[in-house]
C-alpha cells in the first residue's frame, strides 16, 4: 500500500472514532477541544501506532483508542505550547491558535479536558484490558517531566543560551521525540508485539523523534507561512535553541538523515513494517 | 481512633510517598510541582480514600498510589485555577500561588505534569493491577470534562448571572464534588470493594462533595484571610454563583448538614466506616 493511502485511510478512520469519542459539540469547553483536535493535523501519531500495530499483527480495532489517545495528548501539548506565556502563537496550522479562537481560560482548560480524556479513552476503549496499565504508563511516561513537559521546560529555559547539539538533541529527544517514541511502542504494545518488537519499535520512535523535529526547526528557519501554516523564523526570534542555530542548516539535515537511517535500521529483523519505513522517509523529506 | 489521628496518620504516609514518587527536586519544573503539593494541604482526598479501602478491608499499601494520584490532580487543579486567566489568585493556603512564586509558563507546564504523573503513579504504583483499567476510568471521568474540568469552566460561565440552586448544585457536583466521590470509589476500588460497597461508597461521596464545596463558599463570606489562607470575599467580587448569594447563609448551612446526612446514610448496611462518618462531620463543621 502506498503511504498516501495509508495516511488517508488512517486520518479517515482516527477522525470518526475522535467524533464518536469527543464530548459533543455545544458547550464551550468541547467546542473549543474540538476546534483544535480538528484544525487539520496529519494524524501522524495515529499513523505510526497504527503502521505499529500492524507490524505486530495487531488490528485497527485495537489499536483505535490508542491512535486516538496520542493525538488528544499531542493536541493539548499544541494549545498549550500556544499560549501567550508559553510560546504566544496566533496560528496554527492557517488557524488562530484556540485561546486567539475562544480566549485563555478556555485553551488552558480545553488543553487540561484533552489530556484527561486521553487517558480515559485509554482506559475505556482499549479492547485488550491486560494491556491497559503498561499503555496508561507507556503514555504517561512520554507525556510527563521525563517527557513532552520535560522538553518544554528545558527548551523555555534554554532560550537565549549558546547553542550545543548535545543539549538540542536532548530537548528534542524528550519535547517532540517522547511521543513519536510511543506511538511506536504503544501501537505494538495494542497489537500485542513480543518484547524484541517493543523494542525495535521503540529504538526506531526514539531515532524518529528528534529526526522529526530537527526537520521542524530547518523548516521553521526556511519555510514560508503559507506553507507552514504558522509563523516561520519564530525560533531565531525567540532565540530557540535549535538544531540549525547549533551546527547550520546543511548539518542539520544530514544529521536528520542519519537518525532516519538509525531508525530504519531499528526494525530489521524484528517487525516487517514497510509503512513504518515510509513513514521514516515522508518525515525528512517533508516540506511542512 | 479519633479523626485528628487518621488524617495525621495519613498525612505521614501521603506525604512520605509523593515525596518519594514525585520527580526529584533541583529542577525548575519538579520544584514547581512539589512546591504545590507541599504548600500545606490537608490530604482530604487522601484520608477519604484511605479510609474507603480501610471500610472494604483493604490496606495502606493498596491504596496509597490512588492517595497520591488523587492528591496529585487536586493540586494540578489548583494551580491552573489560580492562574491569570482564570481565577487569578495570588494567595494559597497562605503562601503565594505557583504561578506567583515561579512564572506563568511553569505554574501551567507544573499542573500538565502533575496531572499526567497522576496517572502515571496510578499505572506504575497500583499494587493490584487488575484494578488498573477502572481506577484510570474512574479518575479520568471525575477530572474531565462531565467531572472537575466541566465544572470549572460552568463556573466561569455562571459568573455575573442571576444564582439558582439547580445550576449552583450541578456546577458543584462537577468542580468538586467527582473527585471527592472519586476519591472514596477509588479507595474502595484499590481494596477489592463489592459493587455494592462501591455503590455506596459512590453516594457517600456524591452527597458530601457538594456540601463540602457550599462550606467553602460560606467560608468565603464569613472567614478572614488569616484563617483561610487565601483571599476572602472573592466569589462576590467576582460574582461567582455559589450557594450563599442563591439561598442566603442559613439555608446553605441547612443544605450542607442535610446532604452531610444524606452521605452518612448512604454508608449504612453496605460498609462499617466510622472514620467516613466523622470526615463528613469535619466538612460541615470546619472553619478553612
């Protein structure tokens, strides 16, 4: 199957069962949640849990609440990051950010609601109930100061500092790489994959992860916003401390297609995953 | 034993723990987290939930992840609500609020992270891991948007307009009261409780949830700041809907202690909890 389709077909699949699993629209505090999570992301998480669950011989069926989790969870960290104390961002994927749509109060607690019901879905949905207390840690663990909360801190605390690539990579492994990490690990861990597939699968999120978000921050410094759907050349403004700004844009990006190569080499041997490969490709060679 | 040795008892046990399980200190992020936590509270929830396991012949060890988690969401609550954009406090438990003491960025990541370690502690920590999967529904449901975050934004919503009982005791139920009735659901889920037990354990904390929020706003009009800790008379000002300025000082003291008596009755014939009983004295009688 080519990626397109896959892509296609896993957005077409995650967005129903988020509107089936979303509280329902009409009340503020939903709307708003509901606003962000469909704002138009790739549902790439979803994409590689479920590319993961596959790999493991697992099915959509259970992997569904998984896919949905991960992106309620990457959508509040995005309202959040958002905010005027955090990053200030008026737009977001060509759309004023939620607290810009609704006003503050609403995106701190839309943000608070997302990573609640993420868990609960989680909790609730999962059809193979042994599995639930390792992914509620798998998550937890990716989402929390060891994790995406981690990096954030660390990557606000080093704005402004002399750049270094060991300290970059450690942001990013913890502020984007925590959660692609487990989208891998999780949607085998759905599927019911060996402890060497968690493993690959979990080496391959882990090189993925910074590898992704090293190409965000040579987008960010040579994109536009049309294409980007947000403000470009914020991380130089805000003085980010980026992959770029520590080794130059050329580095950069053969340093990202290392970890691509890193990741790839990750799965042999222990999962046939042709997607999962795709997938490692579509996020180098991205424009947006 | 007396009331004043179990929540002393129990403030030994949940502190030690979340010292323990809470991330170490000497980061920005962590200190944040453990400056709230550790900012004085009186571990209700904990000492609910502790005594819940104890009516269904649990024991400590079985309950003190749902202690820790249950306290470890009240404060990440906490913290986003006395945020700028939402309630806008300075003052908490007499010492200033998280966002005071450090900054906005941190008092909004340190709640984040403190409610997915919430989880985390629950997932990790539970030692009887069947219980896992309902023991995260059950915190799930009563922090999310038909529990505490649902509240909290009706709450927002009601301010300025004209105060009616029914929207006063619905908004109550959700801001405070389903992590209240969590907390006793979940003390009696971490130690094997019946469904009937639960059941009961269920109204219990239903009934008294509510009262204990109608004390607090009748603290507000009638405590000093020295004694609560916090800044008084602040619902009025904000023309918050509480159940004073609906029902006057007198009915709400009446409503409390009839719904006080509703939770003790709620417990009889199902569980044997004197130490249930007496917390449901404590919250109607209590001066902060």
């Amino acid at each position: 199957m080519s990626l397109d389709r896959f892509l296609a077909e896993t957005k077409t699949l995650v967005d129903g069962a988020l509107d089936r699993w979303l509280p329902p629209a009409g009340v503020k505090l939903h709307d708003a949640m509901r606003y962000a999570v469909f704002a138009g992301g790739k549902r790439l998480r979803p994409a590689i849990a479920r590319a993961a669950c596959r790999a493991v011989g697992g099915t959509d069926e259970q992997v569904l609440p998984v896919a949905c989790a991960l992106e309620m969870l990457h959508t509040y960290s995005l309202i959040h990051d958002d905010l005027p104390a955090i990053d200030d961002d008026d737009l977001r994927r060509g759309k004023p950010t939620c607290h810009r749509k609704f006003d503050e109060a609403t995106a701190i607690l839309a943000g608070d609601a997302l990573q609640t019901h993420a868990f609960l879905i989680l909790a609730e949905k999962t059809p193979r109930r042994e599995a639930v207390p390792t992914l509620v840690l798998d998550l937890a663990r990716a989402a929390g100061t060891d994790g995406m909360v981690g990096g954030e801190i660390a990557d606000i605390e080093a704005e402004g500092q002399a750049p270094d690539l060991a300290t970059v990579e450690s942001i990013h492994a913890r502020k984007t790489g925590a959660l692609l990490r487990a989208s891998a690990v999780m949607g085998g861990g759905a599927g019911g994959g060996s402890p060497a597939q968690l493993r690959a699968l979990s080496a391959y999120g882990q090189a993925l992860g910074v590898a992704f978000q090293i190409v965000d921050d040579i987008l960010d410094e040579t994109e536009t916003a049309e294409v980007l759907g947000k403000s470009p050349g914020k991380d130089r403004k805000d003085r980010k401390m980026t992959y770029p700004a520590a080794a130059g844009i050329e580095a950069s990006r053969q340093r990202a297609r290392e970890l691509k190569d890193t990741a790839v080499a990750a799965l042999e041997g222990a999962v046939d995953a042709p997607i999962l490969v795709k997938v490692a490709e579509l996020i180098v060679t991205r424009s947006k």
